[in-house]
C-alpha cells in the first residue's frame, strides 16, 4: 500500500505515470477492473460534490466496494486515537480517502498503517488530487506539457499550492500564481517547491502588471476556500481586478489560451458566466477529470503495478 497524502511525496516520474494513467481513463481505457475485492473508505469531514462523488464513481468503477463516513461517524469524534483508528480501518479496508480541512499530519499518521494506503482529498494547504485532476485536463487538451504556461489567479489556496507542487515536479511547466497581497500561497509551501529543486519554473506575484502573457491557461478559484470567513470584513477590496472577464482573459491570453476552474465558482466574482461557459472553458472537462485523478491515483495507491 503507498499514500499520497502531498504531491512533494512523489517523483516526477510518478506523478507523470499517474496523470498519463488518469488520462488513459478519461478515453475509457478501463479493459480490466484493477480493484475488483478491494474495500474503500471515504471519509469527508466538510462538504463536498465533486471530489467525494467522483472518488465513489472512481472507485466503483475500478471494481471496488466504497464504504462512506460522515464528519460524526467515526469514533474519532469519541476520543480515538488517530493511530488506533488506522490500525483498526487497515483491518477492513485497502484505502481511505480524506477530506479534513485541516493540518495534514493527521492525515500522516492516518497513513501509518501498513495496510491502509491513505489519500489526501483536501487538507488545509494542499489538495493534490485536484492538481492531479488539473493536468489531466492540461494534458488532454495540449499533449505535452513542457513549455505551457498556466496562470494561477486569487487566493493562494489548497489548490493553487498544489499546483505549485504540481508545477515543481513537471518539467518545463510554467506556474505563475498572481495573488492579491495578503492572501499569498504560504511561504511553507513555496519554502518546500524550492526544496525539489529541479528546475521548476514557478513564479508567485501579487501584481498583474508582472505576468508574462500570453499564457497558455487562466486558471481561478472560489476566493473563500469552504466557506471559510476572512478575518478582515472588506477582504473583497484586496480582489479588485483580480476577477478573470473577458477584458482579463484577453489581456493575459492569446488565441489558444483555455480557461480553468475547479469549482464551484461563485459566477460573477471571480469569474464571469461568458468566460466560465465559454468555448475555452474546459471547467467542465476538468470535473469529469477530477474521477479519472481518482481512479488513477487509487490504482497507484492500492494495486501499485504501474510505477
């Protein structure tokens, strides 16, 4: 069983093969059902559509039995370990994925059971299965990804920091995140993209004026991440003119640029309906990715065959 609880845990190599692999699926490439007898857990402690359905549809189509918990549902909530708690769920299952919303240490000692492979869906600084999910669908759309520059716009949230990660591990791929001043992806994270050395070209700024155009992808987030309120009441102010229109898109892309979203968008703040269901928008593609990301890395995670 492996993990994959950060996208700094895998090789380039790796995260190559599982994107090629998510990309094999969403052609439908699925001859064989890998995890045909295999158990997976899906327990999601806030909310979600795409990410907990698409790992369940994942799953299941792979051939696995999918068992789900809610936030109160396990005896987490009653004073258990989270050691106990792995050690018991390795027991009975191959896999859990996690959505936590919080500090991704618990999620490592969840993954210190030897028989469960554990599967990051969301923790407070990082979501690499959406990153995962991201390049599927710049794959897809481009071939190769050497040379593309994808432009990553709002808050330095869980996914632009997995993006940034993403970004590290990918050869030739160009990141830029543009960030309004004071809601920057963390230093931590961008203190660890730098610790994988390579030769990454990932950029983070706070003014538009510094964006090297035209970019290749426009890639936007909901500006507050799980509904979670800002510390500062007039945070909206801080957004000004980071919302991507049409004047926006025309001003950082070119004539083959597409437009990202990871959804769900709040249309009309950080992006507009002309951009968010216009031709370019590959927003929906990028959903359906999100099960190909799901199957892909649970292959990885559980069989492990195709490293």
């Amino acid at each position: 069983m492996r993990n994959l609880i950060s996208l700094a845990d895998l090789t380039p190599g790796q995260l190559a093969r599982i994107v090629a692999r998510a990309v094999a699926f969403g052609r439908g490439d699925v001859e064989d059902r890998p995890l045909t007898g295999r158990q997976v857990g899906v327990y999601f402690r806030k909310s979600s559509t795409r990410t907990r359905t698409s790992f369940w549809s994942g799953a299941t189509r792979l051939g696995a039995d999918v068992i789900t918990f809610g936030p109160d549902e396990l005896q987490l909530t009653t004073g258990e370990t989270v050691e106990d708690t792995a050690r018991v769920l390795g027991q009975y299952l191959d896999a859990l994925v996690v959505r936590t919303n919080g500090d991704v240490e618990e999620m490592r000692r969840l993954g210190g059971s030897p028989d469960l492979a554990v599967v990051n869906a969301l923790s407070l600084d990082e979501h690499p299965t959406q990153a995962i999910a991201d390049l599927t669908t710049l794959s897809e759309h481009f071939g190769e990804l050497a040379g593309r520059h994808v432009l990553v716009v709002g808050e330095g949230n869980s996914s632009g920091a997995a993006l940034a990660l993403a970004g590290a591990l990918t050869p030739g791929l160009r990141v830029t995140l543009l960030c309004p001043e004071g809601y920057e992806v963390p230093k931590s994270t961008l203190d660890l993209v730098d610790e994988l050395g390579g030769d990454h070209q990932v950029r983070h700024i706070t003014d538009p004026a510094e964006v090297d155009g035209p970019v290749d992808a426009i890639y936007t987030s909901r500006w507050q991440t799980m509904g979670v309120p800002k510390a500062d009441p007039n945070w909206l102010a801080a957004f000004d003119g980071f919302c991507v229109d049409r004047a926006f898109f025309d001003r950082f892309g070119g004539p083959h640029t597409v437009f990202l979203h990871d959804l769900p968008a709040v249309r009309g703040q950080e992006v507009t309906d002309e951009i968010l269901d216009g031709e370019r928008s590959l927003a929906w593609r990028q959903a359906h990715h999100k099960m190909t990301a799901a199957m892909a890395v649970l292959e990885w995670c559980v069989v492990g065959t195709r490293d």
